[in-house]
C-alpha cells in the first residue's frame, strides 16, 4: 500500500483537484524565474496558464488523467475530440476475442519512459496490478471491476483477462502507464511517464512546470515549455490574466466580461457532461426523509438557477447521464412545481413553523450544505439552493469548507458535489452510486446503498448489444428517480480565456468532462498547439 503526502490511502486521495473542480493549484519555480514578477511568455514557444485545481499527485494509478490527457503519462489509448479511443501506446486498438472476455494488446515500438527505460509489458501489468490491488484503494478501481487478470504474453504483448464482457473496457484503457518499479511514486517529481512533457519544477500550491521531453517518441510539440500556476481563487486568477501575469486562465462566466470585447483575449465556451448535484447522505434526519428529497427535487428550479447561480452558462441537469447519450432516460426529468413539494412536505408531517421553517416530531427541516471554499460556482449554486429552499419550507445553511474538511463529514452533511463524462453511461454512474463505492475517496459521498441498483449497474457495465445497455440504464435512471439519493441541478459551461493571436490549434469543439483543471480546457491538447499564423 502507498500513501500520498497527506498520508490518506489512495482511495481518499481522488485527486481533489481531478474528482472535484474549483479546489486549489500548485507549480515551481524553475531557476532564474523572477519570484512575484510577470510570468506571461514572451515566446509563443512558452505557455503561463492560471487553472482552479491541484493534481494531489501525478500517479495515474490515484487518478491522475483518468481521461488520458496526462501530458507527462500515457495510457494504451487515449479519447479523441469525437469521444473515440485511438491508439496511443498501443501500435492499435486492443484485439477483443469473439466472446468479449479477453482483450490483447501490441505496444508500440521504441518509446521510453522519462528516465530512459524502454516501456515494456512488464510496466502495463504492474501499473494495472497496481490499480486493482485493494489494499491501495484506487479510484481506478471502480472502472475494472470486470477485469481479472492481466499479464505480459511476450515483452510487446499485453493479455487483459475479464471475468465477464464489459462494453466500456477499451476507454479504460486510457490509463498512464508508469515503470514497473515505480508505481508507487506520489510526489510529482518522482512520477516517470513517457509523455510529450516531463517535469521541470513543481512546488506544492503555487506551481507546476513542464518542459518537453528530448526523447519522446512522438512528434515534439512545439510549445516547449508551460507553467501551471495553481489559484484557488476565481477572482485572483482573473486579476492575474488581466494583468498580464498569465496567458490564459479557468475563470467562472461571472468573470468574462472584462475579456469578451477586448481583442487581445480569445474566450472559448465549452460544452460538458458536468454536472451539479446535492448529494443527500442516507444516514441525515433530514437528508435521508424521502418527503425532503421529493420537495426539492420537485421544487427547486433548474432553470432559475442557471440562470442566476450559473449566469446562464449551462442547462438543467436531472441524472449523472447527458441526454445526448443514447442511454439518457427522460424518467428522471421533473417539472419544477413548488407547491406540489409542499404539498409533499406537509403530508408527510412536515409543518411549517412561526420562523417559517418546517419541523416533525421536534426535527427542523434544516441542513448545512457543504461545498469548497473559494469555487464561486458551488457556493452560488449552494446560495441559490438556499434561497428556493427556503421558499418551502427547508432550511439549507451553506458552508465553505476545505477539501480535507469536507471529507469526513460526507456521511452526514450534504454537498453540492461535481462529477460527469461524456465517454460512457458505465463510468459516468457506476463510480457514484454503486454500494462497493460508498465513500471510497469521493465515490459515491452519501453512502447510497440499494441492491436494485448495484444489480441494474452490473448488467449494464456486462451487456455487449446497445439495446440491453439502454434497458440496463433505464432501470438505473428510474431507481434514481425514485430513491433520490441525489438531485441533480445543472450542467456547467466550462469557460476560459487566452492570449489571442499566438497559438493556434486549441479551440477544438470538444464536450469535457467534469475534469478540467490542469488537463481539461484549451490545453487539453497542449502538444499539438502551434504557433499562430506559423
């Protein structure tokens, strides 16, 4: 087992930063950089991003560019721009035997990690076996519950062994491969990839910074180096973009106007299947009444709060499934109607009282709803919630708190929580609601536990034809929608902005997913940027 610099086991180490947006950032100072001064690129060569989240640790096997957008790691496929997975370390996609059990992979010749090992089958399996083991409780782990074995055929040749057929097997497959005899690496510094970049410096909660790799593989990038600088703050990191201290930035919509009319900045919008939602622990007085679900299921309005909390970049959410995917069910869709959740609240013994909060048997409706400090978006969305809530009857008392203070207070305080990919039904909702998942790091945070479901997620992660897939998800969507463990709210736009007229090759029409710190955004694809008008 390895631990991470909190000295947490893996599985509360979901990479803050990557399972939850709007947390923290770090970065180092390479030598000679001037402290305090200016860090904006002069070069189109460099790149000075500010972005909302910091990696906890550069690991894949602790959920590091799950996605496989890891810039310093690769997996044996990565998810292109349309959402479909292409060769990466792998000469090809995996070869699937006839019954969907076994899948068998060729490497791709000549690439060498960062510290001049050659990559080998012996690194696949270890940086899988690594992932499966559970003593290290990897959030990885919720994606290959299907997968039994994995072994090296010959020193090119990789055998993936499932115990039964899992459709989505192939996307997970975007996991980085590390050496052998370093997946138990935590500190950035110590992770070796065979990515286009490597790391230069990096100093914990202010800075990162990559440099490209002589010796990759592949073709050089030709932006060579990038600094990632860590803000917590969304008005910080707008002020510094402003100020020419960086060259882009992650900022919330609130913030884009000072950019949008001003022609040195370039503003790219991004749709996403990342969702909002209040995650209800089971185990509340409050959160745990079903009257108190279905009132706010039925009573807050989705739209409203896009509209305000959101500023009108996103759209009503209902389920963990986008509705673009073909196994979105409109059983979880809702129409905003107040006084039928009063009614609701009120037949179940919910009476309002003098203050105008509703109490049963000396309970009061009443709940604080944690989000993490300095996310804008969460603690809008957490004070829009507030308000509705109040109209009928509930009363919701936000709370900014830390990351590591939110987290032992998941089974008994709700959270306005983040998560979503657009890759696939099985890994968008098996992680979050599955019993083996109950708070495994920030998987399934409110302990959610109903046998019908787990059974209903398992066809689904099993089923090869796309009819039992959509029928599986269905059954999923409708046991949502009516435990109502969580109640969904929204789908964010994810917004940035950059320096315009220098690089060229990143406003891509890409549908992210929740993650989108130090992977996501117009650096997604960093190392195939070039230079403007180059």
């Amino acid at each position: 087992m390895f631990r991470n610099r909190y000295s947490a086991p893996l599985s509360s180490l979901l990479l803050v930063g990557l399972v939850l947006a709007g947390c923290t950032d770090p970065t180092t100072s390479p030598s000679g950089e001037r402290e305090g001064a200016a860090a904006t690129s002069s070069r189109a060569t460099e790149v000075v991003v500010a972005t909302g989240g910091e990696p906890d640790s550069f690991n894949p096997v602790l959920g590091y560019a799950r996605w496989g957008d890891g810039k310093i790691v690769e997996g044996l496929v990565r998810l292109g721009v349309d959402l479909e997975p292409e060769p990466v370390l792998a000469e090809e996609l995996p070869e699937v035997a006839d019954d969907g059990l076994t899948y068998t992979v060729t490497l791709r010749e000549g690439v060498t990690f960062h510290d001049g090992q050659e990559l080998d089958a012996e690194d696949v399996v270890a940086t899988y076996e690594a992932a499966l083991d559970p003593e290290n409780g990897s959030p990885v782990a919720a994606d290959l519950t299907a997968l039994e074995s994995v072994e090296a055929v010959d020193g090119r040749t990789v055998r993936f062994t499932l115990a039964h057929p899992q459709s989505a097997f192939v996307t997970t497959t975007t996991l980085g491969i590390l050496p052998a005899d370093q997946v138990d690496a935590t500190s950035p510094e110590d992770v070796v990839g065979t990515g286009p970049y490597q790391v230069e410096g990096y100093r914990a909660g202010e800075r990162l910074v990559l440099t490209a790799s002589p010796d990759y593989w592949g073709e050089q990038p030709e932006v060579t180096r990038a600094t990632f600088l860590f803000v917590d703050d969304d008005a910080a990191r707008a002020a510094r973009l402003a100020s020419g201290e960086v060259d882009a930035a992650l900022l919330p919509t609130q913030a884009l106007g000072r950019f949008e009319d001003d022609g040195a900045y370039d503003v790219i919008r991004r749709d996403t299947a990342d969702f909002r939602a209040l995650v209800l622990p089971e185990e509340g007085e409050v959160t745990g009444d079903p009257a108190i679900r279905t009132a706010l299921q039925t009573g807050l309005d989705r739209q409203a709060l896009v509209d305000g909390a959101l500023a009108g970049a996103g759209r009503p959410a209902y389920g963990p499934i986008p509705p673009e995917a073909p196994e979105y069910s409109d059983v979880v869709e809702v129409e905003a109607n107040p006084r039928t959740a009063e009614q609701r609240l009120e037949e179940a013994g919910w009476v309002e009282g003098a203050d105008g909060v509703r109490a049963r048997d000396g309970q009061r409706a009443a709940f604080t709803l944690m989000y993490p400090a300095g996310d804008t978006l969460r603690q809008n969305v957490a004070l829009e919630v507030q308000a509705q809530a109040a109209e009928l009857g509930i009363e919701v008392e936000p709370e900014g708190l830390s990351w590591e203070a939110i987290e032992p207070r998941m089974s008994s305080d709700a959270l306005v929580y983040g998560s979503g990919n657009p890759y696939n039904a099985d890994l968008s909702t098996y992680p979050l609601f599955h019993s083996s998942r109950a708070f495994q790091g920030f998987d399934n945070p409110g302990g959610y536990d109903s046998a019908e479901m787990d059974a209903a997620l398992e066809a689904g992660r099993a089923a090869q034809e796309d009819s039992e897939r959509v029928e599986a998800y269905a059954t999923v969507q409708e046991q949502l929608a009516q435990d109502l463990p969580w109640v969904f709210l929204a789908y964010v736009e994810h917004d940035y902005v950059i320096e315009a007229d220098t690089w060229a090759g990143y406003d891509v029409p890409l549908v992210e997913p929740h993650e989108h710190g130090l992977q996501g955004g117009p650096w997604w694809n960093l190392p195939s940027w070039t230079t403007a008008g180059g």
